[in-house]
C-alpha cells in the first residue's frame, strides 16, 4: 500500500516518548520533562504531512495546541511505517526519443515484514545504470535475452547489497550479495536463486566495484577481448577503444595492454576524459571526437593501421576506425550507445560502403554477449581482481547518491557525463 492510499483511509495516533522520533522532536520541542507528546497526522501530498499535535501533563490537565505544522514525509514514513523506496518506469521516451529523468519515478511501498523460505531480505547499497538499458525503455528491447520494462512498474538492473535477513540456506546475515535482475529499491525482499555471494576481499570492501570492474563491465572487457579480440602477445598489435572513458572502454583498453597490444589509442569526448585516459590509464593517445578529426588522427596515431576494435558506440565513428582497419582484423562489438536511440535493429546494420571494407579485408564483426560464456566468470573475475590489488588495472566511478537521483543519473550516463563506472549509492550505513 502508498503512503497516499494510507492516509486516504486512515488518520492514525500515536506516542512519542522522550527516545523516540528525533525528527518530530525537532518540529516540536517537548515542553517538560514530565510530559507525552500525542501527534495526530493528516496526509497533504506525497512530500508533506500535517502534524496536529496535543500535549497530556501527568497532571491530568490536557492542552491542545491549535497550531499545526507540514514536515517532509518520506524520511518520517519510511522510518515509522516500514515503506521503502522504489523506483518504476513512469513513461517511455519513444524509440527514437532521449531517455530523460522523467521516464523514472520514485515511489514508496511497503515491503512484506516476514519471509517466506527461500527468500532473503537485502538492503541495496549501489545499483549500476548501463546503456543497455535504454533498449529496456522501449515495449520492445530489441533482444531476445532483454525484457522490456513496464510502465509503472519495478526497474531491474544489476545491483550489490547485504542480507538483513535470510530463509535461504546459502545465505546469513550481512553477506555481500549481487543480482544482474536487482530491483531499484531501497530495499528489497529476494528470491534467494537470484542471488549471487560475493566475497567482499577480491575488492578490498570497495562494493561498488562488483558493479564495475570486477563485475560485468569488467568481465564483458575481459572476455571481449580474449575471444574476439584475437590479441597476441608480441604481435605488435594496435587496438581502438570507442566510448573508452566509459565502464567498458576504460578496462578494455587496459586489458587490451595487459593481454599483448603493443600500441592501444582510445576515442572519448572531452579534453579531460582524453587526458585521464593517458595519464592514468596508460593509454599511449586520446582522440576527443568533439573537436579532433579522428580519421586524421587515427593515421597519426596508428601508423600501421589498426588490429583490433573495441567498439562501445557504433555510427560514423565506427564507420571512421573500420575504414583504417587492417586485413584480418577483428572487432570486438561491445555496444552501439549512439544507436540506441533510434529504431534500428541489434546489431545496427553497417552502410554499404562499410560492409564492402569487412567482407574484403575479411574483417570480423560478431556480436559478443559476455553471458554466454558464464563457464569463463569465475576464473575472469578473479585475474581483475588480481591485477585491480596488483595496480596493473585502475578502475573510476561516477557515483551519484541516492535513489530518487538514479533517472538523472542514467540520463547523465547516456549523455557521456559519466567518467568509468556510472554507479548510484543507495545506502552507505554499515551492515
């Protein structure tokens, strides 16, 4: 039930003692010792309440206090109520609309008190927004392996958080545990089978990071590149990252490194994503797309043409690195984010000119989906967390904080304000 279909129905009354409610206190400061506070609330909106309240001296005298105040709702109610935060799909921005913070919404409901078996209680502590998600916005994704979204109902994505409470013999309170079908709650009430243990030290207690680099992003880089990259150590290879101040292209490049490419260059869009990509992340150049010309600056960088893509954007530049790319070269098809936007197909079809280039220079393009390889997850995850401990990978985050902020978040993230990871903290309290 809302917070709005409960005070539709009910006014309701309680005690404050001296130890309880500091929030109410505040609005109302106790006039003696020796006195109980009696509140009565009204709804006014989703955001407000209306606090009448009556002050009982031990006396036996009672005063009522004819004035009222509005105090903001959702902290009170969530804490005294057991409502939590979740947010659901409020619209869809049309398939060849731009996802904005308005398609979310942020809504209060009230989370079942006892557990059925099999099922743990979490409390969500970051949630990752991704680009694939805009293909979720549409009535259809476009995917065979993506279910849509529906209009007023739950988001799910991944998500990392800790048991409460738990009826599933796998799990005990305060283990660490992830779903890639996470609701967008503040807390959350789960089918055990959907979760995932994870052990808090192949991260050093950075959670957020089973999100990033030592979770999908980090194994769609990793496993990208070993088995469509067909990287060689000294093979004098060159690699391209598009969107490589992303989630992905900022690991890829890194591990395209690690893995064997003698030279890796890296396109993103602003002068200061091109300096973090060479300063901290070891690429050997940048090419800002905004202001640079890539097909000039990818001769200049890459003098002897180009090995392998790793392609995160699709479109003319994409278009721009396969026209420079070399005779049984591969690209690794990672994402197309200026794509999705649009009504087209998964993967975009390529312009004839550009299908001439591959089918002749016998290029690979192959559509790669890290969760048909779930045999190589266990192993991939362990090699990142042994090169993030060792400093041989360096990973950045984007965090913003709090649920009702994740719709601004995501459409920051589609936008490219986003450098690495773009996570959001729900909660930061300790288990």
């Amino acid at each position: 039930m809302s917070a709005e279909q409960f005070f539709q129905h009910f006014v309701f009354l309680f005690q404050i003692s001296s130890i309880s409610s500091i929030l109410l206190q505040s609005h109302f400061p106790v006039p003696s010792p020796s006195s109980c506070r009696y509140f009565h609330f009204e709804y006014l909106s989703s955001s407000l309440l209306k606090v009448t309240v009556e002050s009982a001296f031990f006396s036996g005298i009672t005063f009522q206090i004819a004035t009222w105040r509005t105090i903001p709702a959702i902290g009170f109610l969530t804490s005294q109520m057991g409502l939590i935060q979740q947010v659901v799909l409020n619209s869809r921005p049309g398939k060849n609309g731009e996802p904005v913070a308005e398609n979310f919404r942020t809504e209060e409901v009230s989370l079942p008190q006892d557990l059925q078996e099999g099922q743990v209680k979490v409390c969500t502590k970051y949630l990752s927004v991704d680009p694939y998600m805009r293909c979720r916005m549409n009535e259809d994704s476009g995917s065979s392996y993506l279910t849509p979204w529906q209009v007023s109902s739950i988001i799910t994505g991944g998500g990392v958080g800790v048991v409460e409470e738990s009826k599933h013999q796998k799990f005990q309170k305060n283990d660490v545990v992830s779903s890639f079908n996470w609701p967008w709650q503040s807390q959350a009430v789960l089918d055990g089978q959907l979760l995932t243990k994870l052990d808090p030290q192949l991260v050093d207690g950075h959670l957020s990071y089973f999100l990033g680099v030592v979770g999908m992003p980090g194994l769609t880089s990793l496993l990208g590149v070993r088995v469509k990259g067909h990287v060689k150590p000294g093979a004098n290879q060159t690699m391209v990252v598009s969107g490589a101040a992303g989630a992905c292209g900022m690991l890829a490049g890194q591990i395209g490194r690690l893995e064997g490419c003698s030279r890796v260059v890296g396109i993103c869009g602003t002068d200061e994503k091109s300096q973090i990509l060479i300063c901290e992340m070891g690429f050997d150049a940048a090419i800002n797309y905004r202001k640079d010309n890539i097909a000039e600056k990818l001769k200049e960088y890459c003098p002897c043409g180009v090995d392998a893509y790793f392609d995160n954007v699709g479109g003319d530049i994409s278009n721009t690195v396969i026209s420079q790319m070399n005779q049984n070269s591969h690209i690794i098809l990672c994402g197309q984010i200026s794509q999705y936007n649009k009504d087209v197909p998964y993967p975009p079809p390529l312009s004839p000119q550009t299908d001439t280039i591959l089918k002749e220079r016998n290029i690979t393009r192959e559509r790669f989906l890290v969760l048909n390889y779930s045999d190589q997850h266990e192993a991939g995850l362990v090699q990142l967390s042994q090169w993030l401990k060792e400093g041989k990978l360096k990973a950045r985050e984007t965090v913003v904080k709090g649920l009702e902020n994740i719709g601004a978040a995501f459409e920051s993230m589609m936008k490219g304000g986003n450098i690495g990871k773009q996570v959001v903290l729900i909660s930061d309290q300790s288990a």
